[in-house]
C-alpha cells in the first residue's frame, strides 16, 4: 500500500517538474504587481484657485506644494479649472476664498471649496487626506501664535490644542499602497484556485482512464503529489514577494508551510466535490475560471464580513480562502502566533473533510452503491423479522 502510494506521489511529482506550467502562477502575480511598482499614487495634479492672494494663502499653497502625492497648478478661475477637470486632466480643485487670512485671524468659519473627480476612489482620498492633514496643521500653528499673544504658556497651549495624546499603531495590513491590503487575500485566492484547478483535474483524469478507475490509494498519493509544488509557490507568494514589493511580512517559512499545509488539504477535500459536480476537464474551465473574482470578494478582503448579510456570510465561510485569509494575513501582517489561528485551522481542515465526504456521496450514489447498501439492509431487516416470526 504504501509502496503504491510512494510511486503514485513520485510519477506526479516528478511529472509537474517536467513540464512546470504552475509557473505560470508566479508569472501572473509578477505581471500583476507591476501596476504597483511604484508603490503608491504620487503627483496627483490638482489645481489651486488663489483669490485672497494674502501670507495665509501662500502658506497653505507652500504646505500643499511639499506633498509628495499632489502636484500643484495654479489657475486663475475656477471655470477653466473644472473644465479641465472634466477632461480628466486634474483629479481635483481647490479654491481659496476672498478674506481667508482675514476670516482665519477673526476666528470665523470657513469653508474652502474642494471639487473632485470621485470616479478615483484612491486617489480622491488622498487628496482629501492631505487637504485636511494641512489644514489643520495650518489651523494649529495660528492658534498658537494666537494663544501665545495672549499670554498663554506652551504647556497650556499643548493641554488646549492637543487635550488627549493619541499614538497610532499599525495593526492589519500595515504597508505603503492599497495593495498592501488586498495582497494576502489575493494571494491565497490565487493559491486555492490555482490548486483546485490542478487537484480536480487531476481526479478526472484518473477517472476517465481507458483502462479504468484507479485504486484509491493511487489517487490519493497523485493528489499528494501535488502538494509540494504548491507549498513551494506558498514561500515565494507568501514570503518572498512581499518582501520583494517592500510589504510587511512577519510570517518564518516553516510557518507558512503550517499555514499553507491545511489550505492545500482542505482544497483537496473540495476537488472531489467539484470533481463529482463537473466530470470533464473541459467544464473545469469554463466553470472555475469564472468563480474567482466572487471567491475573492466574499473572502473579506475588499468588504468587511461583519457588512455582508447573514446569508452572504454563511457562504463566505463555506469556503477554505475566508479563514485562510484571515489566518495568513492574522500571522503575516499583524504578527500573531500559530496558536491563535488554531480555530482557522480547525474550520479549513473541518470543511476540507465534509467536502471530501460529499464527493464520496454523491459518487457512490451515482454509481448505485447507495441503492445497493440500502437494499441489504432492506433485506436484513426483512430477515431479522421472519427469524423473530419464526420463533414466535
């Protein structure tokens, strides 16, 4: 038995490496990294309509002007800012009213007219980041001038404007683009479709052999076989890659190959059911290819899980990338231990295993074998009823 298995394990292995078309996985993620290369959004133009001409104005245009993602030119009316704006040529205006020193000296209310393109989500962000980041900067340092007129020590100054000392810790997904936030999950999707794509074919084909089906433990072992190809690709999506795109990433190897290890096995729970479900190779491909992008946004990379309806929930924890995702991206960018993503690991392998038994269900029961083990017991029990007859 277990030589059989050792010789399934090695013909797939070795055949894998022969023809190393997973590689194609890595090209895909090197392709997809490109469009950030450069990290994040800088140089965003963004036009500035200065109709106070005052030292306050100045100051905030300077202040602006040091930002690394917005790129500043100046314009005369706001008119031909907008117009350019709707030619897609600025991302944002920004006009600064009549009396803005004046107003800002008298302490009244002031409102700085911003209009932007909000059909870029990211970088109409931050430009709203940085506005209101300089603004009140701004706003600081003229009360203070203020305050320390009027007599005022720098203690109590610091006590008025900044009564509570707030410091901010990076916690999940701690990096330099949006890209860092999205990657993990990415990430795992790739891996667990690229996997199920390779573990369900796999199944079919050893089923539809001329000579018949396999025994079982070839199937196993070919399927294991696969496994060390793709914990290979685990330490290069997992580990390398963020490193090389400059993310954070705590994670040892061993501890991914931990945390890849029950993912790999878990999918391959799910490819007997898909195996079951399919039958062809050809419906691999025109079925699975069209589920990742769903499988991606009800891992709770995009959209929290605790916003999606109940419903949407449920089927979201159906499936081995939700609590991968959230155990792979817990360890290697918020930094917790293996211990805490015990449950993670329990739920993968858990359904990994009710998928396998419904593959083995449905199978037996398209092959009759549930007919027939329901009909012996039919029979037993009819048994059992003459021997009781019998003896009465």
């Amino acid at each position: 038995m277990v030589k059989i298995f050792w010789s399934s394990f090695v013909r797939i292995f070795f055949f894998l490496l022969g023809r190393p078309m997973w590689l194609l996985l890595l090209l895909s993620v090197s392709l997809m990294s490109l469009v950030y290369s450069n990290g994040t959004i800088t140089n965003l133009p963004v036009a500035i309509v200065d109709l106070d001409h005052s030292a306050a104005s100045h100051s905030l245009i300077r202040s602006l002007n040091t930002s690394t993602k917005i790129e500043i030119s100046m314009y005369e009316s706001s008119l031909e800012a907008y117009d350019d704006i709707n030619t897609r040529k600025l991302f944002a205006v920004i006009t600064i009213p009549r009396n803005f020193e004046k107003k800002l000296l008298n302490g009244e209310e002031i409102t700085i007219p911003a209009y932007g393109d909000a059909s870029s989500r990211l970088a109409n962000g931050l430009i709203q980041l940085d506005l209101r980041g300089i603004y009140q900067q701004i706003l600081t340092d003229i009360n203070t001038k203020i305050m320390s007129n009027s007599g005022f020590s720098d203690k109590q100054i610091n006590i008025i404007l900044s009564p509570i000392n707030g410091q901010t810790e990076p916690l999940y997904n701690a990096g330099i683009s949006f890209a860092a936030i999205t990657f993990p999950g990415l990430l795992v999707m790739l891996l667990q479709h690229s996997f199920l794509i390779a573990a369900t074919r796999t199944n079919i084909t050893l089923s539809s052999l001329p000579q018949g089906k396999p025994p079982k433990i070839v199937v196993f072992g070919s399927l294991c076989g696969l496994i060390p190809i793709w914990l290979f690709l685990s330490i290069v999506l997992f580990g390398l890659w963020p490193w090389v795109l400059g993310y954070r990433q705590l994670a040892s190897i061993p501890e991914i190959l931990v945390m890849t290890f029950p993912l790999l096995i878990g999918v391959m729970g799910l490819s007997k059911l898909v195996t079951e479900c399919l039958r062809r190779t050809e419906m691999i491909y025109l079925t699975l290819a069209f589920l990742t992008t769903p499988v991606f946004y009800l891992s709770g990379t995009i959209w929290p899980l605790d916003a999606m309806p109940l419903w949407v929930q449920f089927v979201s924890h159906l499936l081995p990338s939700t609590w991968a995702t959230n155990m792979i991206a817990g360890v290697n960018q918020m930094g917790l231990s293996l211990s805490d993503n015990l449950l993670n690991i329990f739920m993968i392998l858990l359904l990994g295993l009710i998928y396998s038994c419904m593959g083995i269900f449905i199978c037996a029961l398209r092959e009759g074998r549930v007919r027939r083990f329901f009909r012996k017991i039919k029979k037993f029990n009819q048994m059992k009823i003459k021997q009781i007859n019998t003896k009465h």
